[in-house]
C-alpha cells in the first residue's frame, strides 16, 4: 500500500501560523490587551505580555483581575475557535486570508465565564492554556488554567459555556 | 460625598487599567457602584460586527463590584476578587456605552458578595450579569 509522502516541514508550518495569526491578530481587544499565542502542533499557550496598563493595584502593584478574567476567556475563546477551524485550516479548505473576513467564519459566543483568582498577579508575563473538556455540536465547556513563574503555582483559572457557531444551512 | 466614597473614586482613578478602558465613576456609596464605559474601537472583539469584547466588559464588572465593595459602610479599606462569573445575555450594541450598576448585597468579617448587570441605551435588557465574592481587607 502506498502512502501520501508527507509534505515539507515549512509548508505546515507556514500554513498553521498565518491561520493561527489571522484569528489572533485581526481581533483589536486582543492587540489592545497584548496577548500573543506560541504553538507547538496543536497546543496553543496564550501569552499575556506584561504593560503597565494592565495593572490594577498600583500600591502592591498586581495586574488587574478583570485583565485576568480576558485574558483567560481570550485563551479559552481562541483555542476553542482554533480546534473547531483545525480541519479546515489542515484541508486547505479554509484560507488565512479568509478566517476574518469571511462570511461562512463564525466564532463561538461565551455564555458564561467563571475566574477563581487563586493568587495577586504579579507585573511580569503571564501564560495560560485552555483545555475543551467537551465540544458539542451546540454547547462546549472549557477549563483554563494561568500562571506566571511556576506551571504549578497557578494565579487564576477559570471556566465557561460557550454557544458553538452553527453552519449556515445549505439553500435549497 | 462622605470619605470612604471619596477614597473609593480616587482608587479608581488611580487604576491604570481602569483608565486604559476609560471607565468613568458614575455613583458610589453605601455598597453601591456604577460605572460607565465609552465605546472605543481598541475593545471590539469581533471586527466584522464592531460587538465590543466580552473580556472587556469582565473587566468593567470586576472594578464596579470592587467599587461597590469598597463602598460598604462595614468595608474597613481594600478589596480583592475571589471568584467572579459572568453570564452574556447579548452582543452590546456597537457605538453605545456600556454601563455597570454593582451592588454589594452582604458582607462579613472577610467576604463581601457582590451582584452586577450591565447594559447599553437599551437598560430593560441586560447586556451581562455577574456575582462573585471578594476579600475584605484592612485599609
């Protein structure tokens, strides 16, 4: 049996960033707040890049816990947008040019998001990683998890629904 | 206005995030807050529709309930979120403001809880609710 020969390293690789940045990079909130996505295959990590203007607390000082609480549901959001397009993305069916622009592109809707702020933020970067603890065709249900210095020492996590966007059905 | 107001409004102000957003302090007192948030093309979270970005009206609810905190008669000083979840009933109209009303409904020694709802011109249907519970701390 013949199998497909897999295509050159910089070909994915070029494909899955310019998708990856047209959905981060066209949404204004998401530049306003600095947030940044790495990935590694399909894993993403946001990035919160540390600016004065997100501190809260100026006397300790502490990032401010409604940056936590976007920042979390940007994450959660986005890796969600990310896994639903992913297919796409890989068949070529979907253009970067087009994840934004588009008509047939429609982004999840949170429903409801709860933040557990477990630590003060302290003013240097902040990473977070979503996981989709179930996607429904309707409702899916995330978990985010964020930390600054030690993976392990968790400053936030948070949890949300979120109303799937439907496929425009077919006329005729 | 009485001191604990006026210390309330000055934090605020004070609050490089909450300047970032231009929130703008409407009403404070007595376990009471409300802030108001212009519309600016930095927040949207959708470009296709100009719909402002649920995390930047997150962030707008945390600084009203910690305002309405802060505010309390039995609130000694500070305040920080332990927990606070949102629920969107609705896309914000694109060029209207939006404003946050909180109210701090209990309070003990160490936990405040707060409710909030925010909504745009159209104030009979609600843009987002949200309660959460924050700390009390000393001034």
């Amino acid at each position: 049996m013949t199998r497909k020969r897999p295509e050159p390293m910089q070909v994915v690789k070029q494909r899955r960033d310019a998708a990856l940045n047209a959905l981060v990079s066209g949404v204004p909130y998401i530049r306003f707040l600095g947030i940044t996505f790495d990935r590694r295959g399909d894993e993403l990590t946001g990035v919160l890049n540390f600016d004065d203007k997100l501190i809260g607390n100026p006397f300790l000082p502490a990032i401010h816990g409604g940056v936590t609480a976007a920042f979390l549901e940007v994450t959660a959001v986005i890796t969600l947008s990310w896994s639903h397009l992913f297919e796409r993305i890989e068949s070529g069916d979907l253009a970067p040019e087009d994840i934004l622009n588009g008509e047939t592109v429609r982004f999840p809707k949170t429903i409801d998001f709860t933040i557990d702020y477990l630590r003060s933020g302290l003013p240097r970067d902040a990473y977070a990683r979503a996981t989709i603890s179930r996607a429904g065709r309707r409702y899916a249900s995330v978990r985010v998890e964020a930390w600054q210095d030690h993976h392990d020492k968790l400053y936030a996590q948070g949890s949300g629904h979120f109303l799937m966007p439907q496929d425009p059905t077919p006329a005729g | 206005m009485n001191d604990k107001a006026k210390f309330a409004r000055q934090f605020i102000q004070a609050i490089p995030h909450a300047k970032a957003l231009g929130l703008d302090l409407t009403h404070i007192g007595q376990g009471e807050a409300e802030i108001t948030m212009p519309y600016n093309a930095d927040l949207v979270g959708d470009p296709r529709t100009g719909v402002i970005h649920g995390g930047a009206v997150s962030a707008m609810m945390d600084t009203c309930c910690g305002a309405a905190v802060m505010s309390h008669p039995a609130a000694p000083g500070g305040t920080a979120t332990i927990d606070l979840r949102i629920d969107y009933m609705r896309a914000a109209t694109p060029g209207q403001s939006i404003t946050t009303r909180a109210t701090c409904y209990h309070i003990t020694r160490n936990v405040a809880f707060v409710r909030a709802v925010a909504t745009d011109d159209d104030t009979d249907r609600p843009v987002a609710t949200a309660a959460g519970s924050f700390t009390v701390e000393g001034r």
